[in-house]
C-alpha cells in the first residue's frame, strides 16, 4: 500500500467518528452583540380573481405593485447554549436603528400592458420611514464529525488540522415590518400631457409580518480551537404572511394572510476567531427569500368590499461584524 493509499484509509478511519479522538469540550455558554447593514426589499402585488358582493371578475396581474426598498443599520444579539458537545440551542433578536434610505415605489396598470415595468399609467415614488424586528430561535443537533490529518506529510501531532461538524436542526424566525410613507411625487408615463401631481404629507401605512418554522442543515470547520467556519441552509415551506395596508389618502385599508403555504429559504456563511480564551470576533452574510401569497380583503369608499389575490415577495442580504464571550 502506498503512502497515498495508506493516508486515505487512515482519514476514513475517523470519518464520521465523533469520539475518535479526546478534544477540549466546548464552552456551554456564548452570548454576542454584533451592528449590520441590511439590503433589500420587500414587493407586493395585486390583480386576478376579484370577488365583489355581487359577483366575481378575473382581470390580469398584476395591476398594481408596491415596493418597499430598505437600507438599514441593525443591531443584532444572540445567546447560544450547549447542554452537551452534540446539542446547541440558540436565541437571537435583530433591530434597525436607523431608517430607509430609499422612496417606495407604486406602479399601476389600469389600462392594458399590465406588469410591463416601461409601461405605467400611473407611477410614484414616496419618502419611507422604515422600522423592523426579527426573532430567531433554533436547536441544533451534530450527527457527524470528520477529522482530517496531513499524515501523508508526516504529521504527528495529537490535535487535527481540521475538523469537520455536520449538523442539522428546527428553529422558529418572526419577522415584523412597519413602514411610514409620506411625500408623495406621482406621474403618468402613458399620459406624458398630464402633469405630475405632488401630494405632501402622510399617505400610507404598510405592515408585514411571518411566521416562519424551519429546518436547518449545514457544516462547520474548525482550524485549530481558534478559527470557525460555518456555512448553513435555512429553508421552510410553511411560512405564514400577513400583512395591512392603510391607503390614506384614499380611506382604503386592505389586510392579506397567506396561510401557511408560503417559502423561505436563507444561506449563511459565518467566521469566528478567537483572539484570547474567551473572547472571540464574530463575522456574518446572510442572504435570504421569502415568498406568500394569498387574499387580500379590502375596503374601498368609492367600490365597497372586495376580495383580490396578492403575492408578496421580501429579499434581503445581511452584513454584521461583531463580539462574542464564551463561559
């Protein structure tokens, strides 16, 4: 057997192996605070079946579209706790301390071309003021380890030079957004003769919610007890949405619920290096999908009641540098 052959099967020997090998268990406790940037946006849309008192229509989607872009500074914290090496627990909040830095946008179809983003009977941009949470709690459980060792270099040292962790978990996410638009700046770009139309003041209050149970699967690398690796998949099919929204200038509320048959999938590559023995920094990019729809009830003083389909799709990418202790 050569050298290469012989260090293969040496590294299948502990493949899988979460015992192989003593190591340093580790810290039950970990609590970090970490600031961020977080990009994106969240779109509604509303057209299709339409249900009135005295009947029911089919017209085409969408018909209107809002979009809520955010540009936001969060302040995120998180407490971890391990009963046992194999088992992590985790509960983390997020909060925005500062608001959007970009106008929501309104789009409306009324007349054909609908969803055609070059053709708008009616377009608007309106100054938006931002809020969010969001609360994550997960349990996490390591099925399998994996420890790799340059023997085919003559390595002899007793710890690897790197391990390996595969995990896989059920969490629960809540994620709450409150917008406030005001300014309004409206035109009509199928109507070019028509004169843009400014309406100062508030014009609409928007509010969103989800509920979100997840799984979780994903793996670790550890070089040496310092560096950490993570890189995980969080992912749900039954994501319930729900939202209202408060048309001011035009006395209409609408509130929507998705049920529980909406999806959401999120990637995650984290980095945490310990610079002393309990201390370590803390880096993460997280980028994520959500997408409901369902039926949006609305009440409008100029048709009455009635019932519309509405899907609502929220991207985001994450950034957050931060300090960590464990004990």
């Amino acid at each position: 057997m050569n050298k290469k052959a012989l260090a293969l099967f040496v590294l299948a020997t502990f493949l899988f192996s979460g015992s192989a090998l003593a190591r340093k268990p580790l810290p039950r406790f970990e609590a970090n605070i970490s600031g961020g940037y977080l990009d994106g946006d969240t779109t509604y849309e509303i057209g299709g079946r339409v249900s009135y008192p005295g009947g029911t229509d089919q017209i085409p989607f969408p018909i209107s579209r809002l979009e809520f872009p955010f540009e936001l500074g969060v302040a995120v914290a998180e407490g971890v706790y391990r009963p046992c090496d194999n088992w992590r627990l985790s509960v983390s909040g997020m909060k925005n301390f500062t608001d959007t830095g970009e106008d929501m946008k309104d789009s409306d179809w009324l007349y054909g071309n609908y969803g055609d983003p070059t053709l708008k009977d009616i377009y608007s941009h309106s100054q938006a003021d931002a809020d969010l949470y969001a609360i994550d709690a997960k349990l996490r459980y390591v099925f399998a380890t994996a420890e790799e060792r340059n023997i085919e270099f003559g390595y002899t040292g007793d710890e690897p030079d790197v391990r390996y962790t595969f995990f896989a978990g059920l969490g629960f996410r809540y994620e709450n957004y409150h917008y406030d638009v005001h300014d309004v700046l409206e035109w009509y770009p199928n109507t070019p003769w028509i004169d843009p139309n400014r309406v100062s003041g508030p014009a609409l209050k928007y509010d969103l919610d989800f509920m979100i149970p997840l799984g979780e699967i994903g793996c670790e690398f550890w070089w040496s007890e310092k560096l950490r690796v993570e890189l995980s998949t969080t992912f749900s099919i039954f994501v319930h949405g729900s939202d209202k929204d408060q048309h001011l200038l035009r006395n209409r509320v609408s509130s929507f619920s998705s049920g529980w048959n909406g999806k959401y999938l999120a990637g995650t590559v984290r980095a945490q290096y310990s610079f002393c023995t309990s201390w370590f920094a803390d880096l993460a990019v997280t980028g994520s999908r959500i997408n409901a729809d369902g039926l949006s009830h609305a009440n409008d003083p100029n048709i009455g009641p009635f019932i519309i389909e509405e899907k609502v799709e929220n991207v985001q990418a994450l950034f957050t540098a931060g300090l960590g202790y464990r004990f």
